[in-house]
C-alpha cells in the first residue's frame, strides 16, 4: 500500500534514479561480493526471496549467485527505480517487481524464507512496523539479512546532507540498538556487526 505521505518521498527517489549508478564506487560490486563471501552458507537452500529496496538493482546479481533457486520478490518504493533494474537484465531468479511500502506489504503471511534489505534499512521510517511486516511474511525459521556495504557513519553523513528533509532524518541507529528492535518484532538475532567497512544484522524468524 503507497499512502499520500509518500509521495514526496516517491518523487525524490524517482528524481535521483537516473543518477543513482553513477554516483555510486567503481568497486561496489567487488566490495559486495566480500562483505557476504562468509554469509553464504545463509542463502542456500532458499526458495521464495524478498528483496527489500531493491533499488536499481546492485544486490540481485549476489542473490541469483547465492541462492540460484530462489524465486524473488524484487520490492521498493520507487518505480523508477525499479525500472531501472529491471531494464539491467533479470539475473533469473526474479519473479515480481513490486512496487510497495514496506510498512505495509501486500504479501501473504509466510510467503517468504529470505528477507534481504541491502542499503534500505536506514530508510525504514517505522522500523518497529516495517520489521513486525517482514516478521509476518517469513516464514519460521527464515532468515532476514540487513546489510548497508560502508560505515554506519557514511550512511547517516550522506544522508544528512540529502535534498529531502525526511530523508536526512534516515540515520542508522547503533547496531546493538537495532538488533533490539529486531529481536522484539519476532526474531532471534544471529549475529551483528558495525564496523568501519559495513552495518550487519542477520536474524531468523522465531
């Protein structure tokens, strides 16, 4: 469900799409591929993923190659964002693209075994009812796995410097923090880490 306060929020994201590939690292791709190298055992056996931001679409060449079986939900609140990703080239697992809050998913209770939420976390307005959703839709046992690739502070810098005045306000919370909210919508909490490269949390539904 798209409500009207997100409309402003919309219109940014839309706007920056264009742009968005170009201002990001020459190594991102490289980079990534590092930071969930010891992950990967998480991914297999995977079957209906959700990818949550998925923006133009930089995390879903890592999720076809680690979990090539799954059948992905690829999710964010902007079209043209998605667009974009979708003109890149369906890596083969993507199923859907969907357009949708995650504070409101229009998805079936226990329709999904992975959550991934690459560089989207920060922008979870809600964070309590965005992750009480994502609790909702996995299935027991499935995995949620939120990963910004730079520094929690690199995050919040970029962002308060953001056009929009909502947008400056998405700072990421100290991982311990966040990890508590994760753990009291429903999760147990595997593992946490924020360091001067990356902003982990891995959970699995309870």
């Amino acid at each position: 469900m798209l409500t009207p306060s997100n409309r402003a929020l919309i219109a940014f994201f839309d706007a920056l799409a264009p742009r968005w590939n170009a201002m990001q690292t020459a190594d991102r791709h490289e980079r990534l591929a590092r930071q969930l190298a010891p992950h990967a055992a998480l991914f297999e056996g995977a079957r209906r993923g959700l990818d949550i931001g998925t923006g133009t679409g930089a995390f879903l060449p890592h999720l076809a190659r680690l979990a090539p079986q799954a059948q992905v939900i690829a999710l964010d609140l902007s079209l043209a964002m998605l667009r974009i990703a979708r003109a890149a080239g369906d890596p083969g697992t993507v199923r859907a693209w969907l357009q949708a809050d995650v504070q409101h998913l229009p998805l079936a209770d226990g329709c999904v075994d992975l959550v991934t939420c690459h560089n989207s976390f920060a922008h979870f307005e809600e964070g309590t009812d965005a992750l009480h959703e994502l609790a909702r839709v996995l299935v027991p046992g499935g995995v949620l796995f939120i990963l910004h690739d730079i520094a929690r502070e690199q995050v919040n810098a970029i962002h308060a410097r953001a056009e929009n005045p909502r947008v400056r306000r998405h700072l990421l919370p100290p991982v311990d923090l966040a990890a508590a909210q994760v753990a009291a919508a429903g999760f147990a909490v595997v593992s946490v880490d924020d360091t001067a490269e990356h902003y982990l949390i891995i959970a699995r539904r309870a």
